[in-house]
C-alpha cells in the first residue's frame, strides 16, 4: 500500500514507518518538526530512515537514501493548499495521522498550538481525505478523552464527554469530526486512543524519558500527587503492531448500532474508535521502582501536589481490539524500561 504517516519524525510516527517499510509498502512521512522539543532528536530519528537533514526543504518532497519507498516532506498539517496537492499528486491509498501538538501540561501554557495542529489541522486531513478518497483513515487519539471518568478500566464503550485539558478536548474533537466526514462523505475513518506510550527514541517531556535524565545527573525528580499516580505504560512496539493491524481493516457501518442506545465506539457510518494500550495499570512508584533497579542509582525525590490537567490513574480496556485484531501486547513494563535505557545510554553515551 501507499501509506501517508504523519508525524513520522515524532516517537510514534518514526517507529510506524520503519515497520511499514520493513513489511514492503510505500511510505511518505510528513512532519513540521518544530521546537515543542529537542529538534536534534527529531533530525536524528529521520536520519535513521535515510533523509538527511541538509537535504530538507519546507514543502519539498525528500527520498531517503535507505529505502527507496520512503520518502519525506517537511510540512503542516495547517497548510491546507498543500495538503490538498500533496493528496491529488501522491493518491494515497492508507493515511495514518500521527502528527498533532502533544502534551497535556503544555496546553495550558500555549493553547492556540493545540487549535492549529489538532483542530485546524486535522480538519484539512478530512478535507484532503474528502476531496483525494481514501480506504481508510487512522488516526491518533488519547486516553486523556476520558477526563474525569474513573470507572476503570476505560472503555470505548461508555461516554468520554469531559476531559480537562485542551489538548484532551482537542482529540475528543477530532473523534467528532471524524465521525462527521464518515457520515456525510463516507469516508472510513478509525480512531486509536493511545495509553501513555514509551520506548526507544522516546519524547523528552515524558516521565521515562524525564526521570532517566534526571537521575543519571544526579538531579532530583519531580513526583506528582505524592506518587499517587498510575498509568497504563504501552511499549511502542505494542503500539505500532496495533496499529499495522487495524490501517488494513476498513471499517463499516455497523447496521445493529442502536440510535435509541448510541454505543460511542461505532456509528452506522464506517467509523470505529479503540483503546490501545498494555492493558494494566501501574503505580508511578513502581514505575520509578523499575527505572533505579536497571540504573542502579536511586532516585532523589521530590513529592509534588497533582498538577492541573492531569488524572490519577489511566486504565485501558482493549477488549476490543482484542477480539477484533487479536491485538496482544507483548511488553512487560520492566522489559520495556530496560530497552529504553539501553537506547538512552547508547543515544547520549552516558
């Protein structure tokens, strides 16, 4: 297949386009690398695929010298022009949109980023799916939709109509939107609300990613809630096989969905949406716990209060996708911690 992946050189996006080149198909990534984080790491992650950051020019198409399948475009997804000629030349037959402006903490702090990226952004997907069809649209959502619902573990099943950060509205949003174009356009859309994602080439504003960092300095590391925090971390890997499996499997309307009783997760358009995720919920301190055993180094903590915008405790159903895909992450936290370090070491030769 054709595969537009957005975001491909952010974490999740630049490990999608190394399996689906792996597996054989076309890929052309996009990517607006701005400064949210480190761009370095960023450059360094396209840089494993082949594309050269010399050779990168805002708008221009980019063939890496790996793989001749693979190529790059500096972008915005808010660029709406180019969009729409990106999608007429290329004729894309899968799009998996990864790209968005991350970051519950940040949407507090920078709130028009999120409306650009998530919202405007995503809305020129739609239209570029619209107007160029597509066999199906993938798209990433979050745990952060659930908000304050604390009936655990979270499923798509029931109601995720109060989320307390803009950038958690922000992917309710796009779940919306989606389900719109699916019924008036017919376009076959699934979205993929992800549970705390980490792993190699992982995102410097995470808490693995933080914590790593900031004990092997010697730094103190900031602990929210007094540790009381739990989050259903999901190994990349686990991620990405996830979704490999759905972006083939075009989803259709589902002629028992029950407008008397509307389940959330289907419509009777071509619309799904899934929870993605390890399917286990972990306290922070024994994430920690894990981080001190590979490093051997213990951690100097500091207990913090909760920081607005977050929730204590994320949990994911993935019954679902289960049943569906025989989606099957494979994992262990402490597995995963381990491979993540190892990279880190060998990243920063420390």
């Amino acid at each position: 297949m054709k595969v537009l992946v957005t975001g491909t050189a952010g974490f999740i996006g630049f490990h999608l386009a190394q399996r689906l080149l792996s597996e054989g198909h076309e890929v052309v990534g996009l990517d607006a690398i701005n400064d949210y984080y480190d761009v370095e790491l960023k450059y360094n992650r396209l840089a494993v695929s082949g594309i050269k950051r010399t050779s990168i020019i805002q708008g221009r198409l980019v063939q890496s010298t790996l793989s001749p399948m693979y190529r790059f475009v500096k972008a915005t997804l808010e660029d709406h022009p180019f969009m729409l000629e990106l999608f007429e030349r290329e004729k894309f037959d899968i799009v998996v949109n990864l790209a968005a402006q991350a970051g519950v903490r940040y949407s507090l702090q920078n709130p028009h980023a999120y409306i650009n990226s998530n919202i405007t952004g995503f809305l020129n997907i739609l239209e570029a799916c619209r107007h160029y069809p597509v066999k199906h649209l993938v798209y990433a959502s979050s745990s952060s939709v659930y908000g304050l619902n604390e009936s655990f573990p979270f499923s798509i099943h029931e109601p995720a109509d109060h989320p307390i950060s803009l950038y958690a509205a922000s992917k309710r949003s796009n779940e919306l939107m989606a389900h719109a174009y699916s019924h008036l356009y017919g376009l076959p859309t699934t979205g993929l609300r992800f549970f705390t994602v980490y792993g190699p080439w992982g995102r410097p504003d995470m808490a693995l990613f933080i914590f790593t960092r900031s004990i092997l300095e010697g730094k103190p590391i900031d602990v929210y809630n007094n540790g009381e925090m739990e989050r259903d971390f999901t190994y990349v890997d686990d991620i990405v096989e996830g979704i490999v499996n759905v972006m083939g499997d075009v989803p259709r309307p589902d002629p028992l969905w029950n407008s008397q009783k509307p389940d959330p997760s289907g419509s009777r358009a071509a619309f799904r949406v899934y929870n993605i995720g390890n399917s286990r919920s972990v306290k922070l301190t024994e994430f920690i716990d894990e981080i001190e055993q590979t490093l051997g180094i213990a951690a100097k903590k500091n207990f913090m209060p909760m920081q607005a915008g977050d929730v204590v405790k994320t949990w994911a159903d993935v019954s679902d996708l289960k049943k569906n895909y025989g989606y099957q992450p494979k994992t262990p936290v402490s597995q995963g911690v381990r491979n993540f370090i190892a990279w880190y070491r060998d990243y920063y030769k420390v």
